[in-house]
C-alpha cells in the first residue's frame, strides 16, 4: 500500500473577507501564486485568462464569482436583487463558451434563487454562499466515485496516457481523469503515467507533470506528438482523458489534441476512456456539431512561451482551443454514477437516474 496522497485545492472561499482563493494556474509551475478575488470582474478575468481552467474548476469558480457579484448588490427586494443577480450570471456566463459545467453551475445558483422566493436579500445572499459552497463539496465526491470506477478497469503497473490537465487543480480534489491514478498511488498501483505536454498553452507540461511529479505518481513528459510512438512501443495500456462538454450521442469536446490522441488509440487497440462529471455532460447537445468551440489568440502558439517570436511575423494562424472526439472512437464514459458504453444517447441518459 502507498501512502494517503496529499493534493492541493486550487478554488475555496474565504468567507470572513468575501474573497475567492484561487491557484494562478497560469503561472506554474515555477510559482505557486494565490490570487485574493474580490470583484466578479476579477473571476470573469481569472476564467477567461485560464487562471482557474478545467470544466469542473471553472463552474465552481463560476458559482462563487455569482455569489460575489449579488452580494455586493444593494438591492433592498428578492425581485430587485434577482435583477442584478442575472447581470452576474450573464456576464459570467460570457467568459469561455465550451465548458458546460460554466453554464450549468450558472443555472444551478439560478435555480437556487428561485427556490429562495418570499425570503429576504440577506437570506437570499446566503443561499447563494451555500449553494457554490455545495458545488464545490460535491465535486470532490464527484471526482472520488470517478476515481474507484476508473480504477476498476485498470491494472496495477499500466502506463496510462492522459491529454492535458484533469487532475486536482482542474477541480475541488482528485480530478477526473487523474482521480483513479492518485487512488491507484494510494493502494501501490505503481502506475507509469505519460502526460502530452499539450500545445498550446501546455497544460500537460505545465499542469498534469508538476502536480503527479507533486504526489509521488511516476510521470513522463513527452511533446503531443510522441504519443503515437509510445502506443507503438507498448507502453500504454488504456488513456484516460477527462472532458469540457459530452453530448447526447458520446461525442466529446476536450482540449484540442484529444480526438488525433483517441484516432491513434483506435490504431492501436488500447482502450479511450473520457472521465466525465454529469455536470459535463449535455443532453441538449445532441452531437458533437453543437458544441460551441473557443478559438483563442494567435499569440499563444506564435510567441507565447519564448522571448523571441516563435514564428514569422503576421503568419495566419488557427487556434481553436477543444476538438470534438467522435464518439466510436470512446470505449467508454466514467462518470460518477457508473460507466456509460455504447449506444451512448441510451446509457448517458441513464446515468442521471441511477443511484449508487
Ligand atoms: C477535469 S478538467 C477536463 C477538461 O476541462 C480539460 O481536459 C480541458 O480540456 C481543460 O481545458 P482548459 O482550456 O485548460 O480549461
């Protein structure tokens, strides 16, 4: 047996100065800086500037940012501040389109307020404190039950392949996609883990290295296009890949690179499997084309990471931030409700209603 994996929580109130603590992940991993945010402007800003990045991360941090903004409104009614609260939520919600889980936390604290109906602005207020509160509590179970389903269908001493960053960082604890290897480093799995270093922005470098390599979990860093020769030199067993969006039909939208990573897997008969909160997944998104992908600015492949520019001046660039991966391509959906396979539009629906 390893040792209890100590892991780093990168969203949390500080309830007594109203302020939101978040892990700048924009800076790792050569510092570890905590922002104090204080505005909903400064959580639109840490949202869309990827400060605080991953789907489940990014909708608990949406949640909070809605209890910020409302509170600071002086609304002295339930309708009044339910006003300003759909300010909050509009403009929040205006920050990165593909994360589902922005929109859902945004509806959810909706429907807080409307179950609040008759109570006073400061009770409302509080409701809302609680309900992000609830948000980012059972995200951590959440990630947990992921965990043990995912860990059921890998074997001690499998090298694992993983695409960007969906680890403990990208939401409250655990992670999705990383959350059955940190319990798998709990119970002496001795997984190899192999992390794409995820161009542009280098979430797997960056992100998915630093916070393995923090818990004791053997990781190597390879660049995204390695990952065909590892598949071929038998080193991975299965990749395991967390996502931003999942529709009706498995198609799934994770960062960009996922669906070249599932299309070699395929090739190489080694199980993809997409580590998938509900939260994340879309019924009303009935395939893959419904899903809104954010292009992003050309600086970040063309001189983000250099002091020099990293290609000539003016070329025409294409950075779209998530690919969809079709879904024959995924073995299949770990959510925290069970393991969704194909057809998928019958067995994600079902999930929503299972109970463990
Ligand atoms: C558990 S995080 C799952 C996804 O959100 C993650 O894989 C991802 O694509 C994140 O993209 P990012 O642009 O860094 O927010």
């Amino acid at each position: 047996m390893g040792n209890p994996v100590e892991v780093i929580q990168s969203v949390k109130l500080d309830d007594e100065n109203s302020t939101l603590i978040l892990l700048d992940q924009t800076v790792l991993p050569n510092e570890t800086v905590f922002l104090e945010l204080k505005e909903m402007e400064d959580v639109w800003d840490a949202i869309y500037q990827l400060k605080v990045r991953g789907a489940p991360a990014i909708g608990i941090a949406a949640g909070y940012g809605v209890y910020l903004g409302t509170k600071k409104s002086t609304a002295d009614t339930y309708e009044e501040l339910y006003s300003d609260f759909l300010k909050v939520k509009e403009y929040l919600a205006s920050s990165r389109p593909t994360a589902v889980n922005l929109f859902w936390a945004l509806n959810r604290m909706d429907n807080r307020f409307k179950k609040e109906v008759g109570k006073s602005v400061p009770e409302v207020k509080a409701a809302l404190k609680e309900e992000a509160e609830l948000i980012r509590a059972e995200d951590e179970k959440i990630c947990e039950s992921i965990g043990q389903y995912a860990l059921s269908l890998l074997e001690p001493g499998w090298g694992i392949l993983t695409h960007c960053n969906a680890g403990t960082i990208a939401t409250a604890k655990y992670g999705t996609a990383l959350a059955p290897i940190y319990l798998g480093q709990e119970k002496g799995y001795d997984f190899k883990v192999y992390a794409d270093e995820t161009r542009p922005l280098l979430q797997g470098a960056r992100l998915t290295a630093w916070e393995l390599q923090q818990a004791g979990v053997d990781v190597t860093l390879i660049c995204d296009n390695m990952a065909s020769i590892v598949m071929k030199e038998g080193k991975i067993q299965a990749v395991l890949v967390g996502c931003d969006r999942v529709a009706e039909n498995g198609d799934t939208a994770n960062k960009i690179g996922t669906s070249g990573v599932a299309i070699l897997a395929k090739h190489y008969n080694i199980p993809f499997y997409v580590c998938a909160p509900l939260s994340t997944v879309d019924l009303e998104c009935k395939t893959g084309d419904d899903i809104h992908i954010e292009l992003r600015q050309s600086e970040e492949i063309t001189s983000k990471w250099y002091e020099k520019p990293m290609a000539p001046k003016e070329v025409k660039t294409y950075n779209p931030c998530f690919d969809v991966t079709d879904h024959s391509l995924i073995t299949g959906i770990i959510t925290e409700n069970g393991i969704a396979y194909a057809p998928f539009n019958e067995s994600l629906p079902k999930m929503f209603k299972s109970t463990k």
